[in-house]
C-alpha cells in the first residue's frame, strides 16, 4: 500500500468561536478572495506530493467538510469529539492504516516543503519541529539529543526544549506498528482525552523518534482569533510566494 494520510480534524475550535459555531476550525478561509480553507490546502498539498489515500476524521461540522471536499478523500467519523481529543480520532482510523501515514493536525499551516522533508527522511517516524520558534504554555514542545527526541509535551520548561511540534508527522514500518499498539492500549485505559502527541511520548521508550528541522519555513498552528490573522495576512501570502 502507498503512502496514506491521517487529517485528525474532528474537533471545533472553541477558542475560536463564533467562527466555529456551524465548523470546524480546518474549514475556516485562509484567503478571503477565493474562500480557499486550511483543509482544502492541507489536501492539495498531500495530492501534489503524490498521497493517494487521505483519511479526514470529521466531527463537529462534519457535513460542511464532506460537501465541500465529496469524493476527494475518505470520511471517519468521531462521533464522541466533544469528549475526546485527537489520539481518539487517530485510534478510529487505526483499520484503515497500512504501512506508512502523514499524521496532519487539521488546523496547522504550512507549505509543501515540510512534507517533502518528511518524506525523504530516512527515519521511520519522525517529527517536523521548529527549532527557531518561540516556546510558551501553548507550544507542544520537543527536547531533542541530537537529531533523536527525548521528550515532547505542553509543559515541557522551555529551557529544557529545542524547539516545537508542527503537529505534522510520518511514521512508517516498525515505527508505526509501535505507534499502533501504543495508541490502543492508551485508549483502552481510558485516556482519549489526550493529544496524539501523548502517544508519541509514551513510545519514546520502545522505538526512536526523530526530528526534521524546519526553521525558517512559514507556519502557524491556528488556535486563536490572532493565529486566523496571521495565517491570512502573513504566513499564507509567504506560502503563495514561495510555491
């Protein structure tokens, strides 16, 4: 089987509502011209680089999403995404996996060369980080020993990290066989209230992760209202330039 691609974009978006009322923050515009959404240009960019297969795990909205992408990619549906985080809707795509995944965040911006970097490492699971980005409460942080993750969490001290998760990840092969199982036994301990990340900690101690720099690239997790701005004024104009 060829390279698929996990959207985990189930969740609303609380923080930024009203626009999250009726969808999902992945379906807000990223240019107001053309209306064009984060989805839709995570799907492009995951087309381009020749994925074949993209599952997107919808939720709250999940009509707006299936009417606005149709046949371009396969549905899974969270239905307990008000009670459950992303390692649940990971979980829920876990029998359609084969034997290499994008993992996206469905509310991260970023260009296509994050993905090829990915790619064309040749690491079996690996992370894209920031190592030039400025590290807060709100960053998902990543301690690294060399190119190898040692530990990656919100509270994480700053002082103690190298730089932050896009929420953008591969893992292949064994790698992700490990991923696999790690998921289900968290979530058959009840914790599917957590990150994906989470999962990625907790296999930290029975298979490598490693981390793909991409400092300087343009990207923004889009969690508040001033993120949604960024995106729109600064970091999506950068993208279009450099395509």
């Amino acid at each position: 089987m060829s390279l698929q691609a996990v959207i985990l974009a189930a969740g609303q978006g609380k923080r930024l509502l009203p626009l999250t009322q009726e969808i999902p923050k992945a379906l807000l515009p990223l240019d107001k011209d053309s209306g064009l959404t984060i989805l839709e240009h995570q799907v492009a960019l995951l087309k381009e680089v020749g994925v074949k297969e993209i599952l997107v795990v919808v939720g709250h909205g999940r009509e707006r999403v299936k009417s606005l992408l149709g046949a371009k990619v396969t549905y899974v549906v969270n239905e307990e995404y008000q009670s459950t985080n992303s390692i649940y809707s990971f979980y829920l795509t876990l029998r359609h996996l084969g034997r290499e995944v994008l993992i996206l965040n469905g509310d991260v911006l970023f260009p296509k060369e994050v993905l090829k970097r990915l790619i064309s490492s040749p690491y079996e699971g690996v992370l894209s980080v920031d190592t030039g980005a400025l590290l807060d409460d709100e960053t998902m942080k990543v301690a690294l020993r060399g190119a190898q993750v040692v530990d990656i969490r919100k509270d994480l001290p700053p002082q103690a990290a190298h730089g932050e998760n896009l929420g953008v990840v591969l893992f292949k092969g064994r790698a992700l066989e490990v991923l696999k199982d790690v998921v289900k036994h968290m979530v058959s301990r009840g914790e599917v209230n957590l990150w994906i990340p989470a999962a990625f900690r907790e296999m930290l101690f029975l298979h490598p992760i490693y981390a793909i720099d991409v400092k300087g690239l343009p990207w923004i997790e889009i969690d508040f209202l001033q993120d949604l701005e960024c995106a729109q004024k600064v970091v999506f104009p950068k993208i279009q330039e450099s395509r």
